[in-house]
C-alpha cells in the first residue's frame, strides 16, 4: 500500500487532484449554494401513545418503519426520565443539526 500519493492543486479553484489505484479523484470546498435541502416535512422518529395518533403521524410521513414496545419502562428508570426531565425534548427535531466548521491549529516547534 503506497503511504504517500502525487497531488496536483488548482490553487485559484482550491481543488486538489490525485490518483488513487485507477480512479482519479478530485477534491473541491462544498459549495453553500448547491447544497440539497432536506424536506421540513418529515421527522426521523416520532412517538405515538394512540392509534389515533399514530395514524396521523403516518399521514405525515413518506415512510413509516413502527416500533412496539409492550414491556412498561421500569419504575427506576421511570424515576430517572422524570428527575432529568428538562434534559429531554418533548418534539423531536426534523433534521440534524448543521455541522460546524471544525478548525484545528498545530503549533511546530523545532527540535533542539
């Protein structure tokens, strides 16, 4: 397995070329304006106490994948759920929060 690849770099464009086994690839910044938005419409889990409220939730959604639980939560963690309540969401959100710029920075320090 080779360690190191030969790149080329198309500076004004900011986008790196190289070889990788047979493909060429290149690696470009993303691109605010072609990001895809994802539909506001649908959630990705939704809890249901009722068959009246499941079917509408299912009105909602593309696709449904329903998960039963019979079992009752235990009293210890009934307990536990209810003492760290503000910690919970009552609504789950649409989507995934956005990510964020992560930015590193290495300091070199010569060997003496």
């Amino acid at each position: 397995m080779a360690v190191s690849h030969r790149f080329y770099t198309q500076g004004h464009d900011n986008v790196y070329l190289f070889s990788w086994d047979s493909p060429k690839i290149s690696i470009a910044p993303i691109d605010e304006a072609r990001k895809v938005e994802r539909s506001q419409s649908s959630a990705f889990l939704t809890k249901s106490s009722s068959e009246k409220e499941f079917a509408e939730d299912m009105k909602e959604a593309a696709v449904v994948y329903p998960l039963y639980f019979k079992d009752q939560i235990p009293r210890k963690v009934h307990k536990i759920l209810s003492e760290f309540h503000e910690l919970i969401l009552g609504h789950l959100p649409n989507q995934l929060p956005h990510m964020r710029d992560i930015q590193h920075q290495i300091d070199l320090v010569l060997a003496q």
